[in-house]
C-alpha cells in the first residue's frame, strides 16, 4: 500500500509549490509514518524536517495516547474536523495551537493516509490569555471627551442618561470617532464603575477562537483545552464592551443573544449553564440597517442590543472642536515626549478645518504626534511638519508659504545654475530671519532649525554679516 501513496517522490517543482503555501501540511501514510512535511508546518511547530520526515507521529508529538491525535484519528477512523482548534505539544515541549482541517486521504475505498492542514494562531492565542486576564480597568469619564460643539455635548448629555440603567447599548459612528470613550464613560458612570470593565475587538481574532474567549472552556473540550472563564465571566457584575459586533459570523451572534436575553453562559465543551450578570455596551462602525440587509448583522440581535442608542459624529461634523482637540493632543505629547511645542500655524488650522478626515479624531491625533516628532523643543507646527497625505490633497498650501515669486527670477535671461539659484535662496531666508529677531543669532537658528554654529558657518559662506 506505500506505494499508493509516495508525496517524497513529487516532482520537485509541487514540493517547492506545497513549501511556499503559508499554511502548514503534514501527511502520513497508511502506517502513520511522516511522509511530507512542509516549511510552513516546520516553522508553525518549530521542529527540523529531518525529526519529522520518515517517523512515527508519536514518536514525535507529546500524545499520551493515539486518541490524542487528529491525524491518527483521521487516518484510524475516518474522522474529518474542520476549522477545528487544537493546542498540543511538541517534543521539545512547545505549546502550539492552531486551527486545523484534518481528513484521511482515500484510494479505491481504502484509506492510505491522513492530512492535516494547519493555520497557527498561536501568538494570537496567548494575546488573547493576556487581554483575558486583563481586567482593562476603565481610564474614561464623561468630563474627559474633549469638545464643545453642539454636535458632541448632545451626544454627550444623551449617554449620560445611560448610566442611570443596566440595559444593553449600542454604540454607533465611524472609525476614530471615539466609540470606546463613550463606553468607559458609560460604565465610570455607572452602579457598576467599580467592578470590571472588559473590551474586545470581534474583528481582530477568528470566530473559532472569539467563541472561548467570550464564552470559555472546560477542561477535554477539545485537545489542550483547559478550566478557562470566558470573559462574560469575568465581567460578571460589570460591562463588558463588544467592538465591530457586526464582524461576528450568524451563528455567534445568535449564541450572544441568547446570553443576553437568558442572562446564561455555557462554557465549550460543559452540559451547565452559568448564570451571568453583565452589562452589554456594543459598538458598530457603519450603519446598522445596512448592516442588517447584508447579513453582516442579526436583525433580533439589533433590536436586542439597541436598547440604547448613541451616535458618536464624525470629526467632519464637529469642526468646531478642532481647535481644543489640538490643543489637547499637543498638550498630551507635550508631556510624553518632554517638549514645550505652542500649538499649530494659523495656515494648518485652516488647512485642518477645510480637510475631510477621513480618520476623525484618531487620525487627528495621529497626525499631531507625527509631527511632534519632527520638531523642535519650542518649535510651532506647520505645513512642513504634516503627514505626505495630507500635503499632497493641499498642495497649495506650500505654495502659499514660500515666496518663491520674489525668490527665484524664472525669465529666459536668467541664466544662473540650480546651485548659485539655492545659494540666493537661503541667502534672503536668513536675512530676513536675522531681520526679524534683530540679527540676535541664536533666535534666528532656532527659528531656522539649525544649531547656533551650523548658522555662523552659513552666514561666513554666503559672505554676510554676523553682526
């Protein structure tokens, strides 16, 4: 029956294909030797091919007994899992886990070996242990979302009423609009501030693996697992905040709401229910009907959660804040990076308020501490300090500030060199540097951006005086 089955004897060019796959393959034969074993599998386990190739999988592998194993499993019995998670070990002890599809390989109705096709989601599995653990105790309250605009004081006021109850919220608005503030804002105001607040993203991790975070695991539930609380456990008593709810596939939604409405639990794996008491802040970053005609969200689940609704604007529509959110920001990287920046060009603000941002208010941030770390201690923020994207939609703006006209003659006569037409350049910026500050050197440098000595040594090259 070896014979049935020879994948060592590919072609070379099939092996090179299998190798550059970026999912791990391991196949054995009929007798549950290692046949093929590709880079991938060997970088996901850590393990060299020639401890693997040619040996009995349990011989390699930390199983205490065959039924331990997925592919002796498949290869024994027939049995096919897919997207089935799996931890285990390997011989030098490395904990591994990843998201398999495990079946046996069938010729003329006998079963010749066994494949498992492996995604590593290892690292993505002890982030997730660590966030768990983490009670993420909240940092927010309402007097701390910075803004004044009409706009943001109606939303405000309106979520502040939230507090009173335990009912479920939905939270929606655009990316970097600040959804989370308004959840821990929520919850510091709230009977529940001093318990635990738990947030996590449903987008950032795979559905099988956002099942045992939420809802938790029993020992035996599947291989490797452990007596794990998911984290409606451990925000019992609190809230627990459930960004991009809209991510979650149709059958997770439909065990959520039935958590919320039965206020139960069952951890994978268990036959008990767990009585649970939480609150549920749910966020969403587009329009939840939209959402609902593309299947992307339950309708009941909807209903369910939007007990309470709250509409975070976009920065677009709260303009009027942009100012204090600058102030703001440069206030907070003022004191984390230790520099003493005033504020912002009139010629930025202006370009602020005329920009789509399309990023709202975390994109605003982002740009502000981009900055900060191309400036000077006392230097104000302008054009020349922006993000490449934001310059190339106003390239005006650049063109405003130069007084290139003046600077450079563009007729035909002129005919001096690239060089010699530089020189002029910087030759009138320092002038009328040194104008301004009174020819006082040290102001003009800095104001310049250079060092007290890099601007004597200008000021001898160009012939002008430093008196």
């Amino acid at each position: 029956m070896n014979e049935l089955i020879t994948l060592p004897n590919l072609h070379p060019i099939y092996l090179q294909v299998l190798d550059s796959l970026d999912v791990g393959i391991h196949i054995v034969n009929h007798e549950g030797i290692s046949i093929l074993y590709n880079s991938k599998m060997a970088e996901i386990e850590d393990m060299d091919k020639r401890d693997v190739l040619n040996k009995n999988i349990m011989d390699i592998f930390l199983f205490s007994s065959e039924e331990e194993s997925r592919l002796l499993q498949a290869l024994r019995k027939g049995t096919v899992r897919k997207n089935a998670k799996q931890t285990y070990f390997t011989f030098k002890g490395q904990e591994i886990t990843t998201i398999n599809n495990t079946f046996p390989l069938m010729h003329e109705g006998l079963i010749i070996g066994a494949v498992e096709i492996a995604k590593d989601i290892t690292k993505l599995e002890r982030l997730s242990r660590v966030s768990a653990l983490d009670k993420q105790d909240t940092n927010y309250t309402f007097d701390q979302i910075v803004g004044e605009s009409t706009a943001i004081t109606e939303v405000i006021e309106g979520a502040k009423k939230a507090t009173r109850t335990t009912s479920s919220v939905l939270i929606m608005g655009k990316t970097g609009t600040g959804k989370e503030l308004f959840a821990q804002s929520i919850h510091s105001g709230s009977d529940r501030s001093s318990k635990a607040f738990i947030s996590q993203n449903c987008a950032a991790l795979p559905d099988t693996l956002i099942e045992s975070i939420l809802f938790g695991t029993v020992k035996g539930a599947f291989t490797g697992a452990t007596e794990h609380p998911g984290l409606f456990e451990q925000a019992n008593s609190g809230t627990l905040m459930l960004d991009e709810i809209n991510s979650l596939s149709a059958p997770l939604q439909a065990k959520l709401l039935r958590a919320i409405q039965e206020k139960k639990i069952r951890r994978i794996g268990d036959t008990k229910d767990r009585k649970i008491d939480v609150r549920i802040i749910a966020t969403i970053n587009e329009d939840p009907l939209s959402a609902i005609e593309k299947n992307t969200l339950r309708e009941d689940l909807y209903y369910r959660l939007s007990v309470v609704t709250v509409v975070v604007p976009t920065l677009k529509q709260r303009l009027d804040d942009i100012p204090l959110l600058v102030d703001h920001f440069i206030g907070k990287y003022n004191e984390r990076f230790q520099l003493n920046v005033p504020g912002i060009s009139e010629d930025v603000m202006n370009l602020f308020i005329q920009y789509d941002w399309p990023g709202n208010v975390r994109e605003l941030e982002h740009i502000i501490e981009g900055a900060m770390n191309l400036i000077n201690y006392d230097e104000e923020i302008d054009y020349t300090h922006l993000p490449t994207h934001v310059r190339t939609k106003f390239p005006l703006f650049e063109a405003t500030k130069k007084p290139t006209a003046t600077l450079v003659n563009h007729n035909s006569s002129d005919s001096k060199t690239l060089q010699e037409h530089m020189e002029r350049v910087e030759k009138l910026y320092i002038e009328q540097s040194l104008k301004q500050h009174n020819n006082n050197i040290t102001r003009a440098a800095k104001s310049l951006g250079l060092s007290r000595q890099s601007l004597q040594y200008r000021l001898k090259k160009l012939g002008l005086s430093s008196q």
